[in-house]
C-alpha cells in the first residue's frame, strides 16, 4: 500500500519545485508582493502617525487640551460680568494663555482684530439676564485670521471652565464641593454571566476580527485561484500532457497546492514582518510610542489610561508562542482547505472560457466564509457592547464551521473569545474536512484531469468519488 501511494504522487517534489520557482519569479509576484508591502507600510504608519498629527493623542495619553501649546501671541479678555477674579487671571496665564490689557472698547479691538497678524484673540463674558436676573453667560471669542483654530478652541475652553468654576463657587459652593460635583458617572449594560467590556476592550473585539479576516481571505483565497488557473492553462495546453509523461496526475495537485502554500505563508510573515518593523520605526513618532510608554509604566495609569491599559491587558494578554503556532497551523490548513477545491475546479473544465464560470461556486464559498466571520462582529454590536460577544450564536458556529473557521480562529485566538480546548475542537473540525477534501481529491483527481468534453459540475465529482 506505501509503494502504491508513493507510485501516485510519484513526481509531486518536480512540480512543487517548478511552481515555486517559476511563481516567485513572475512580475505578477513581485510586483504585487511590493505593492502589498507598500500598503501595509502607508496603512500601519498612517494608523500610527496620521492620529498624532490631529491631536488624537491628547486623548489616549490622558493630556488633554491642558498641556495643548496655544499658539497665540496676545489674548485679550474682557469680562462684563465682574465674574472673572485676579486670581482666575493669573490660574490662565499659568495654563498658556498670554492675557494682554488693553484700554480700547470691546468693538475697537474687534476691529484691529480684523486687520491684525494671526495669533491674537478677544475672549468677552457677558451676563445673559431676562428681568434682571442672570440666566447664564455668553464667552465669545473673537480672534484675527489666519489664527490656528485649536488654539482659539483651548482658549475658549479655559475661560468658559473657568467662569463656571467661579459661578458655582460664588453661590456659596466650597471649591471642595464644587471638585466632588464633577465626579463623572459612567453606565453599561452586562449580560449576566459574560465579562463587562469597555469602550476600548469593545473596539479592539471589534476591529480585530475584521482585519484579520480580510488578510486572511485575501491570502487563502487569492491563492486557491491561482492554483485552479494554473492548473487549468496547463490542463488546456500540451503542458499537461507533457507533465502526464513524467509525474502521476496526483502530483500535480499535490506539487502545485503545496508550492502555492508555501509561497502564501512566506508572503503572509513578510506581510508580518513589514508590518512590524512600520510600527517600530514610526512609534517614536505617533500614538503607538504613547502607547507603548502607558503599558511599560501601567502601574502609574489612572482613569481613562488606566481603562486602555486594561483593555489591552484583558484583549492580549493572554499571548503565548502557542498562540501563534496554532494560528500558523489554522492558516496552512485553511489554504489547503480552499487550494485543494480550488485543484479540483480547476481540472474539471476543458477550456480556459469556462473558467470563470466554473469558479463561482468556490468564489461563493470563500464569500460565505468571509462573511461569516467578518458580519457577526458588525450585526452583534449589542452583544458586543454588553461583553456577551463569546454567547452569540451566530459567532459561534463561525469558529466551527469549516468554510468559515479559518478566517473567525485567528482573532478569536488572539482576543482569546475561545478557550484552548474549544480552539483544539475547532482546529481538529477544520482538519478532518482538509483530510475529506483530500481524500476525495485523491479518488478522482486522475479522472478529472483527463477528463475532456462539457465542464464537470461539483455534483458530477461527488459522483465520481463515491464510484471510485
């Protein structure tokens, strides 16, 4: 039986070296592999970089508008309601603002404002009164063009926090109590039984999974096409015949699939270690570097930082080399899930016209697998939001089902929504289906190959295979 099966595949190491070193060579490969690279270089140092730049990061170092360099020359501020203090002024010059005095009217300094170089400002604070009682006050910030906006915005901020800080401590309110009001409360809905998320952990579960899909299904099922068209322009020139003199049909398949596996994964860790090194080079320079410094000091993180070093913590964690060999081997056996389809689909047809049309029902099988993990994430928000993601039903049967687990296990794996052993059970699932798709590979392949005539529907195969 081991002399037979080795006489079937005999050849297989000839055509696996042939499509490898023929493929990487190609200009197709090349320059798509560049262009690959060139995009996950803009998409990583963008999504690092480009967040910095707007001031995104403010917000997830925790700094704020406080400690934003106001770029104005000259501020001044005129205050009708006789609310602002001394002591508020020089609390405003400490935060940044350069107050200048001034004895013109509030309208001759707007229009100097008008001809003015940028950098200048006019904050007035005027009551609003209905009978002779104030209703509350009106901060207007008038300021020269040209003026950077961010900084007119922080300026503006600081007086109008300020006028109500004096307002409510005015009417008696201790600046004790007063600090005590601004407690935030924060409100969420759980799932009893299911972890609480946060915005941040929620995010991360929700971006995750699509990104991860996409390459995926991008590498897998690119690929599994080529090896049906590369089988199929040989099947339909004398290539194939000249083949058959020196290798088995089944060799093809084998040589061909696992040449093309080979040269996925290898694009796959590129794409990896492209990515990587973006991310290295550009922290320094963008959120990723602030990042970075909030998880190497988490003991020190409060409040919103202390939440996004909590997210991170509770999403990735987890992390172990096992981890990432069980997504090596997710992938190599997704790929040969679809390549090995792909084989077949692409020996059933007789001519390159038909080719297209004989794809379809593996282009909608990769869809469906796609789909079925990418719009879960999108149609389960609620589910998200309320940390029951792992209970949606929908979502389970996705790491599960064989079309679609090799696209949902990865980032299921690294957010660690699965336990180990459910991740093993779904594995082993999705490598039985390989070895069945194998096996039926394996009973027609030499038929379909040499099949000539009208195009071999699926149903025809399964057919083939249960005669064999």
């Amino acid at each position: 039986m081991k002399n037979n099966n080795a006489g079937i595949a005999r050849g297989w190491k000839k055509v696996f070296s042939f499509t490898f070193t023929q493929y990487i060579k190609t200009k197709s490969f090349i320059i798509g592999t560049i262009i690959i690279s060139l995009i996950v270089i803009l998409i990583v140092g963008g999504i690092n970089i480009i967040p910095k730049v707007l001031g995104a990061s403010d917000e997830i170092t925790g700094s704020g508008n406080q400690n934003t360099e106001i770029l104005l020359n000259t501020v001044y501020l005129t205050d009708n309601s006789g609310v602002i203090t001394g002591e508020d002024r020089e609390a405003l010059k400490t935060s940044g603002l350069k107050l200048a005095e001034s004895d013109k009217s509030t309208d001759d300094l707007i229009s100097e404002l008008s001809q003015a170089e940028e950098g200048q400002a006019l904050i007035t604070v005027t009551p609003e009164e209905l009978d002779g009682a104030v209703l509350g006050y009106a901060v207007k910030t008038f300021y020269s063009p040209g003026t950077d906006g961010d900084s007119v915005d922080t300026a503006s901020g600081l007086v109008t926090e300020i006028v109500k800080y004096r307002n409510i401590v005015d009417l008696g309110v201790s600046p004790e109590d007063y600090a005590a009001s601004q407690r935030y409360v924060t409100a969420s809905k759980i799932e009893a039984g299911s972890d609480e998320w946060s915005i941040f952990e929620t995010m991360i579960n929700y971006i995750v999974p699509m990104v991860f899909s996409l390459v995926l299904f991008i590498l897998i099922f690119a690929y599994g096409q080529t090896v049906a068209q590369s089988i199929a322009t040989e099947k339909t020139s004398r290539v194939m015949e000249l083949l058959l003199t020196s290798v088995r049909p089944l060799a093809i398949v084998i040589g061909k699939v696992l040449a093309m596996g080979l040269i996925s994964l290898l694009q796959f860790i590129l794409i990896g270690v492209v990515g990587g090194a973006t991310f290295l080079v550009t922290a320094p320079f963008g959120i990723g570097g602030d990042l970075m410094n909030m998880l190497q000091n988490a003991d020190i993180q409060v409040g919103e930082n202390a939440e996004i070093v909590d997210a991170v913590n509770s999403s990735f964690g987890s992390l172990s080399p096992l981890t990432f060999i069980l997504i090596l081997v997710i992938f190599i056996l997704g790929f040969l899930f679809f390549a090995l389809i792909a084989a077949l689909v692409g020996a059933s047809i007789s001519r390159m016209e038909d080719l297209a049309q004989a794809m379809q029902p593996y282009s909608l099988l990769g869809v469906l697998g796609f789909y079925l993990a990418y719009f879960p994430v999108i149609f389960t928000m609620e589910s998200i939001d309320t940390g029951a993601a792992s209970t949606n039903p929908m979502q389970i049967f996705s790491y599960y089902f064989p079309v679609s687990s090799p696209f949902a296990l990865p980032s299921a794996l690294l957010l660690g929504t699965l336990s180990l052993p459910q991740v093993i059970i779904a594995t082993l699932i999705l490598a039985v289906f390989v070895a069945l798709v194998a096996v039926i590979v394996a009973r027609v392949y030499e038929m379909i190959i040499l099949h000539n005539g009208s195009r071999l529907k699926f149903g025809d195969i399964i057919k083939m295979a249960g005669r064999k």
